[in-house]
C-alpha cells in the first residue's frame, strides 16, 4: 500500500519544525546573554521556597502572606548583620591572613611530597600554575585587611545583584499562591493538576532539603567553630565556616575535604592538633549521623550521593560554578517528582530472593 504525503502537511509540519528550531536558538541566545540574571532568578527561586515553611507557619496566624514575607526577610538581614557586628572583625582579619599564608602552606605541601615520594617538584612553579603568586595573594587578601569597610567597598559592585535577587526572592514568596494560579490558568484542567502537584512537591521538598542542609552546616561550623578556637587554630573562624558549608554542600566528598583544609594548615604547625582535629571531626560526624540529620531531616528527603555528585559534576560543567550552587536543589526537586509520579512494580521472586541474601 503506498502512502503519499500531502503538500499542505509538509508545509505545515516544516512550518512548525522551523518554529521550534527559531524558539529554540532565540532561547539559547537570550539565556547565554543572560546567564547571571537567569541564575538570580534562580537563586532566587530557591531562596523563597527556603523561607516558604516559616512564611506559611506565620500566615496559618493570621498574617498576611506579604507580612509574613518581610517579618522573615527583616529577621534574615537582622540575623546577618548581628553575626557581622560579633564576627565580621575576627573574620576578616583571619580571612586576609589565611589567603596570605596559603603559598607558604602549597611550599610545605611540595617539600613534604619531595621528601616522601623522591619527587623533583618546584614548589615556586605550582604556585604559579595554580594562580596563587604573591602578586594575586596580596589582591585577594587586600579585599578583607580593611576589614567589614573593606569588604563592603568591594562589594559595591554587585549590591545591584544582591537587591535584584532580593526582589525576585520576596515576589516568589509573597505572591507564590498568586503565581501559581496565573500559570495554571494559561494550562488545561488535566495539566493543572499535574502542575499544582510538581509545585508543592518542589516547594515543600527542595525548600525542606535546603533549610536542613543550611541548618547542618550551622551546626557544624559552630561545634568546629568552638572547637578550632580552644585548640588555639589561628583562623579558627573561616576554617569553621569551611567545614560547615562544605561538609554539606558538597555532596560525598565536602565531609572530607572540609576538614582537610583545617588539618592541612595545622599539620605543618603543630601535628598534635591535626591528630585532635581529625578525631573531633570524627565524633562530630557520627553525632550528626545518628542523632542531628535524623530529627532535621526527618520531614524533609535526601538524595542519594551518586545523583547529588552527579548532579553537581554536570551543571558545573555546563554553568560553572553557579551551577554546581544549585544543582543539588535541583536534583533534590527532580527525584521528588519522579518518586510521585514514577510507578513501581513489585518484585519477581527471583530478584526479591537476591537482594535478602
């Protein structure tokens, strides 16, 4: 049987195909040429389902969504300026300090691998190729010695990103009811249901991950924080904030390499407080194994390493280092979804019998 194709529907699928080809490469133009509003938004985004639980707490008594949204935003500035205001000197100078003796710390590093493993490296060549020559030392740490003025001078420039995103995070809280009810209008009946599903699965999920995680890393850099300080570390402060944030943002690996920074600065010092810093970091870690992420993340999900790691080596290839910032929430929405929309099928016993063993 032969089957002829009608003029009128070849133009009209090419006609379309055409449409979607210019959709498509207008698209990637406008996101290329605006990349960093497109991560603001973003972050943004995720931002205000961060501060949705609390935000929907105070709306449940009585206040107005919008109200709600800036008793939480004020809090946040209030809090942020409170920690500057103890900390903000201490951190600065330890900061500025800690950038100036990172090539003293790669010398000790090159010797120490000389010496161990009969290598011939030149520690002044390493330092070069990793970009940190006494030239950009002095520049980086020229940003924090003037201390909370200095920073916030350097910071001028990119005051307009900070309030934009500020913007964007207010009006996704405020008026996220709002939002979703104009985009679902624009979608069929069917859809809306899907629609309204993905976005409260996305709002409480990915708002409940991050909050835990920000709330871990709190722990954390306080109880190293503290620690680092009786011990007599000199920059206690920003090494705890490393280990803080990086054992939780950092997915499989941050554990590690949040308190390798620490032990690598204390064990050319004084290998006694590496020895105490290890195994503070290895009790710290089974208390917040077993009793602290279990209660804050009880209401929340977590992701398994490989999707998080994963998740992160490609929007970081894709998007630099912004994308690997928001590629663990994004993951952490994309795997809620697929668990509430994906259909499992029970076990054939063959396979049920293979994973008892």
């Amino acid at each position: 049987m032969a089957y002829s194709l009608e003029p009128s529907s070849f133009r009209r699928t090419l006609r379309t195909l055409t449409y979607w080809i210019a959709f498509l490469v207008v698209g990637r133009w406008v996101i290329d040429r605006n990349l960093n509003f497109v991560f603001l938004i973003v972050l943004s985004w995720l931002a205000a389902i961060a501060m949705d639980p609390v935000i929907s707490w105070l709306s449940a008594r009585g206040l107005r969504r919008g109200a709600a949204t800036g008793v939480v935003m004020a809090g946040l500035v209030i809090l942020g300026a409170l920690f500057l205001a103890l900390f903000g000197g201490i951190l600065f100078t330890q900061a500025a300090s800690l950038i100036e003796s990172v090539p003293s710390l790669v010398t000790s590093v090159v010797e120490w691998l000389n010496t161990t493993f009969k290598l011939t490296l030149d520690p002044t060549q390493v330092i070069t190729k990793l970009n940190i020559s006494p030239s950009q030392i002095a520049n980086w740490a020229g940003n924090f010695a003037g201390g909370i003025v200095g920073v916030l001078s350097t910071l001028i420039g990119g005051i307009f990103q900070l309030l934009t995103m500020s913007l964007f995070a207010f009006y996704f809280a405020a008026e996220g009811p709002r939002v979703r009810r104009v985009i679902a209008s624009w979608l069929q009946p069917t859809a809306q249901k899907v629609f309204v599903t993905t976005w409260d699965i996305a709002v409480r999920k990915t708002g409940g991950f991050v909050v835990s995680k920000m709330v871990l890393a709190a722990f954390s850099a306080t109880a190293h924080g503290i620690f680092f300080a009786v011990i007599g570390i000199p920059y206690w402060l920003p090494m705890a904030l490393i280990t803080g944030i990086t054992s939780q943002f950092i997915p499989t690996v941050g554990t590690y390499l949040g308190i390798l920074v620490p032990i690598l600065f204390a064990v050319f010092n004084n290998p006694l407080d590496a020895l105490w810093i290890a195994v503070f970091a290895g009790i710290y870690q089974q208390i917040e194994n077993y009793f602290l992420s279990p209660r804050i993340s009880r209401r929340t999900m977590d992701i398994h390493p490989a999707i998080a790691f994963g998740s992160v080596i490609i929007f970081a290839n894709l998007f630099g280092a912004m994308g690997a910032l928001i590629a663990i929430p994004l993951a952490a929405a994309i795997v809620a979804i697929v668990d509430t929309y994906g259909h499992r099928y029970e076990l054939i016993p063959e396979l049920g019998n293979q994973e008892s063993r």
